[in-house]
C-alpha cells in the first residue's frame, strides 16, 4: 500500500477566500505522480490553537505531512510556534539560517528588519530547509508516525523547495507502487460528447475514468494502478482516441508530457521549420498573447472592422460572405512575404451580439498554407471572454490539424 499524505495549508487570507490555494493543488500532482495516496487538503488560519490541534491530529494519521505558509517574520505567522507547542519543542536560534536571511537583504542593499530575525527561529531537533529563493526557510521534522516538511507559501520559492529540496527526501524516505495517470487533451468538444464518443470502449474496473473541463481544454483522464500492463495502457488509450477522434490535440502520461495546445503547436512548427502570420478579430489579440515569445510567430493584428481591415490589407471586404474575405486576407497576408503560413480569425455579428452572452457568435477560421486553404467554422455562445478566449483557442486548433496533417 502506497504511504498517505496530507496537504496542510496555512493563512487567513486562504480561509477567507482571498487567495485561491494554488499550491495545494500543485502539491497534490506532484505527490501522486510519485506513489502517494492523498487523503486530505486541509486550510487554517491565522489561530495558535487551531493549528496546534490540526497538527497533533495529523502526526497520528499521517505517513507524511507537507505545509505551507505562516514561516514569514510578521505576527501572523505561527507555522514554527505552533509546531514548538504541538509537539512540546522549544524554538531555537539558527545562526545559519540567520546569515542566509541577513544575506538576502544585503545582497538587494537593503537593511534586515528586526522581525526578520523570527525567522531564524526553528523547533528544536527540526533539520533546516535552505531557501535560496526568500527569506523563509524551511524545515522539516518527525512526530507520530508522520514525516512533516514546511515550506513558504510563496507559490516560486514553495516549487522551488519541494523540487529540489523534499522531493528527494521522500524518495529517500518512502516506497512506493506509483500508479500512472494518462490524460488525453481535446479542444473543441465537451465532456458529454467526449463520453457519448467513448461508449463503445470498455473501461477495465481497475481503471479509474474521470474528466476536467478547464477554460484551454476537455481533459479526459485515464489513472491506471501499479504494474497495470504497459501494451494494455497503450492499446486502451488508442481506443479511446481514436473513438474521441481529431478532437486530440495530445497525450500526457504514455512518454513525455505534450503540454497545451500551444505547447504542441510549438513542437511541430519547429519541427517544420515554419512561421506565421495571424489575423484576429473575436479573440481580440489573445490569440497573440497565448503565443507570447513563440519565435514562429512573427506578426499579428487585430481589427475589430471588417473594413478598416480591408483597407489596411487593400482587399475587397464582402460582408455576405466571411469566408471569402478571410480567403482574401490569407492571400494578401502571404504575398506580403511575412510568413509561411497565413491564419486568418473572422466572425459573424456586431459588437452587440458579440457582447450579449445570449448572442451566438459564427467563427470563420482559414489558414492559407503552401499546399492551399483550409478552413473551419464553429458557433461560440457564452460571456465575452469565453468567446474571446474559445475563438482563439479554434483558430489555433485549425493550425494544429493543419500541422499534424488531420482531416480538416
């Protein structure tokens, strides 16, 4: 049996809904790709005894324990005294860790507050966890049957520690039968369609089946038990993909992760050694944004007319009929010699309809490559920045199929 693990977040402003936990969620990825079972996400705030209570409870229950937050010099930061008063400890002076945190402050050419000195202040027998990315360090101890490690809740500094600090320690310290979790990535389907597409493939009861709508993709996730036969996984998956269909833009979990729909998109321009000029309109220069510093991307506009359009390129602008303009704007885009590949984003409607989240929009989507047009069209209904985003989000998917020589 896999060792447990919680997650034990700390702060007021995470109780209160003032900051949106982040790192519980990372740190759960992060553990159950290793092996562990995760059993809880627990937050307190910023109260002596709650914390106290919480982490007597957890050293009984518990085979490991990762916390995060309250190791800051400000009074609300009771990670380390409410350690010493759990587990009876008194809190020592750390000269080390007092030089590391004077050093962070000269190194900026700035005096060290006096409080900072606090931070320097860990439960006796604890081991220090260097911070090389803060002020706070860490550190970690054994109580109960359980193995804690604290850490910053500054989401940079608490990726860094758990990287290269804890997690080698756990690898270290625990065995474990990792189960492997495959998640097949689509992009302009929802989760219902996904599953009605599925229901001529037979999922194994020792296969456990769930799905993540998220704003960028539909996630259909695939957690396989230890040993589960590797020709099995893969034969599993490539029914499930095959009956999903050229909605899979990519694969996580069966060799190295493919990422976002960007991600793939960067792979495979780069494996043709091609570029890109964009056009947008709906997405109203997300699509840009989404491929930020992209070396493929070497131009993009944004007009919201149609018309201004139309004079900025000098091409006739045919309102009755998008797809011919976007057909136009392709060809002009590409005689101007600034990429290989022209993608041109148009819609249907007017600024009214476009902001009316009752209003359906009708996406227009071409892309001229070497070998002649392809196109798409969709209808996106929903808040301005769901159309926004669902507009760029297809005219990128256009290109994917183009790139991964799919049926468009």
């Amino acid at each position: 049996m896999n060792p447990t693990l919680e997650i034990f977040s700390q702060g007021e402003e995470i109780v209160t809904g003032q900051t949106v936990d982040t790192n519980a969620a990372w740190l759960s990825q992060q553990a159950v790709q290793m092996g562990f079972t995760v059993t809880r996400h627990t937050a307190v705030g910023d109260n002596l005894d709650d914390l106290t209570a919480l982490l007597r409870e957890i050293a009984e229950r518990a085979d490991c324990c990762i916390c995060t937050g309250g190791l800051g010099p400000t009074s609300d930061d009771l990670t380390a005294e409410a350690v010493a008063q759990a587990f009876g400890l008194a809190l020592v002076f750390d000269a080390v860790a007092f030089a590391q945190i004077k050093r962070f402050f000269d190194r900026r050419n700035r005096p060290m507050p006096e409080s900072n000195r606090k931070q320097a202040l860990l439960p006796a027998g604890s081991e220090r966890i260097d911070n090389e990315w803060g002020t706070a360090p860490g550190f970690s101890l054994r109580h109960g049957r359980c193995w804690f490690a604290f850490i910053p809740g500054v989401p940079s500094e608490m990726r860094h520690l758990f990287l290269e600090k804890i997690r080698p320690a756990l690898a270290n310290r625990f065995a474990f039968q990792p189960r492997r979790l495959v998640t097949i990535r689509t992009v302009g389907i929802g989760e219902s369609d996904i599953q009605q597409r599925m229901a001529a493939v037979t999922i194994p009861a020792l296969v456990q089946l769930g799905f993540r709508a998220g704003m960028d993709d539909v996630q259909t996730k695939l957690l396989f038990p230890y040993g589960y036969p590797e020709t099995a996984m893969v034969a599993l998956v490539s029914k499930i993909v095959e009956q999903i269909g050229d909605a899979v833009f990519g694969i996580d979990g069966l060799s190295e992760a493919e990422g976002d729909l960007v991600a793939v998109i960067d792979r495979l321009m780069a494996g043709r050694h091609a570029t890109l000029a964009v056009i947008e309109t709906a997405s109203q220069g997300l699509l840009a944004a989404k491929c930020i510093g992209m070396p493929w991307l070497l131009g993009a506009c944004f007009e919201r007319s149609l018309n201004t359009l139309g004079q900025r390129f000098a091409v006739p602008v045919r309102h009755d009929d998008l797809m011919a303009t976007a057909k136009t704007l392709a060809g002009a885009v590409q005689k101007s010699g600034a990429a290989d590949l022209a993608l041109v984003q148009l819609y249907a409607g007017d600024d009214g309809i476009f902001h009316d989240k009752d209003q359906p929009i009708v996406l227009y989507n071409v892309l001229l490559a070497p070998d002649g047009f392809h196109q798409s069209t969709q209808t996106v209904a929903g808040p301005i920045k769901r159309k926004q985003n669902q507009a760029a989000l297809l005219a990128l998917d256009l290109l994917r199929r183009y790139l991964q020589h799919k049926e468009i």
